[in-house]
C-alpha cells in the first residue's frame, strides 16, 4: 500500500458506513479488535456486492489473506466511515485496502485479498468479462 496514503480519505472512491454497538467494546471500554475485523467485512462486502460479486451459493468471493494494523482506539458511540480502495485486479484474486474512518481521524487500516470461489467446483473461477468491468471501475 506504498503508492498512496492508507490514512487519507481521499485514497479511497468506495464508502460503506458501520454503527458502533454497545456489544463491541471489551473490558476497557474500547472497541475490541474483533470488531475492527467485522468493520473490515462490512466494508469489503459492501464493494464486492456492488460490483456484483456473488451467484448466491455457488459462486463468491473466498478471503485467502487480512492484514489489520490498530491506529486509534474507537469508544462508542460512533458512526464509522469505511473506505474501500481497489489496489490489483487479476484474473480470479483481487487486493482491497481498507480504512475505518472515526470522523475524520483513521482508526485502522486494513489490506485483504479474496478469490473468487465456485462453491461446486471447489476451486478459483475467473472473473466474468462484466464482473471485471465494473471492477476496472475502481482502479
């Protein structure tokens, strides 16, 4: 994620938003780094389905890889910003960057990969020529 600023909002063109709830925090008061995960999927959900990842059951998107790095504490409540940023596109696997924004202050950064899965198969399956479509969208 060096050729561009994971902290900026400005690196990301995707946003979702996610509520804190009361059942997030941990024995500090905090919002617990699970949650932060959670946050993460609400974020990489949202893009995929919007770029029409998903045949239901038999075709989706396999997370392979999620790196996490904490910056700030989030207390509640709070309403989070969740920006998405589509750092590589290949032939069945795509790299997101991922920011949890706690008003404009970056609490957390994240980098995944995911494959596309055929549930039937049990393997990758490349991207449709209109999945890749709306996914060059975002790059």
């Amino acid at each position: 994620m060096s050729d561009f600023d994971a902290t900026a909002p400005e690196s990301y063109r995707f946003w979702a938003t996610e509520h804190v709830r009361f059942a997030d925090l941990d024995m500090l008061g905090h919002v617990n780094n699970k949650a932060y995960a959670t946050y993460f999927e609400t974020a990489r959900v949202s893009f995929m389905a919007s770029c029409g990842l998903s045949d239901g059951a038999k075709v989706g998107m396999a997370m392979v890889r999620l790196e996490i790095d904490y910056r700030k504490e989030i207390r509640f409540p709070a309403v989070l910003k969740l920006g998405v940023r589509l750092c590589r596109l290949g032939t069945s696997s795509l790299t997101l960057a991922c920011a949890i924004f706690d008003g404009d202050v970056c609490a957390s950064t994240s980098q995944s990969i995911a494959v596309r899965f055929d549930a039937e198969a049990r393997g990758s399956k490349p991207f449709t020529a209109e999945e890749r479509q709306a996914l060059e969208a975002y790059l």
